[in-house]
C-alpha cells in the first residue's frame, strides 16, 4: 500500500469514527443529521407520544448508522418540541 493511500485510508476511518450527529426533537418531528450531511426525519408527535421518545431516538441513530456506516462520538441536541 503506498504512503498516500494509507493516509487516506486513515483520515476516512478517523472520519467515520468521530463523526458527530445533531438532533432536533420537535414538536411533530424527530430529525437526526450528521457532519457530512447525512440525515433521517421521522414523524413524531411529541404531545401524544413523549413515552415513545427513547424508543423512537434508538430506531432512528439506529437508521443513520446503518445509512452511514459511522460510530457517533459526539451528540448535538435541540428541543423545540
């Protein structure tokens, strides 16, 4: 493997390891997007539902890491719900 692969094999893998993700619990949407652009929305009504709220937070990291392929090290989040 020549020298500059390899960097760039590294800087990729540092990437996907340290990648960070925001969340955005909103009143009727539950909206998850990453440094790269990456993203997953989905419907949540937070007046009927607020119990589901773990639930719903796991499914949807669950999506965008499988979307991804990353590992989220860092977590941003806003409540506007």
């Amino acid at each position: 493997m020549n020298p500059s692969h390899l960097k760039e094999t590294m800087a990729a893998e540092s990437a996907r390891a340290s990648a960070a993700v925001g969340v955005d619990i909103g009143g009727a949407n539950l909206k998850l997007a990453d440094s790269s652009g990456a993203s997953v929305a989905c419907s949540f009504p937070m007046w009927s539902q607020a119990e589901r709220l773990a639930q719903c937070l796991r499914t949807q990291f669950a999506a965008l890491c499988q979307q991804t392929q990353r590992r989220y090290t860092r977590v941003a989040v806003t409540m506007t719900g």
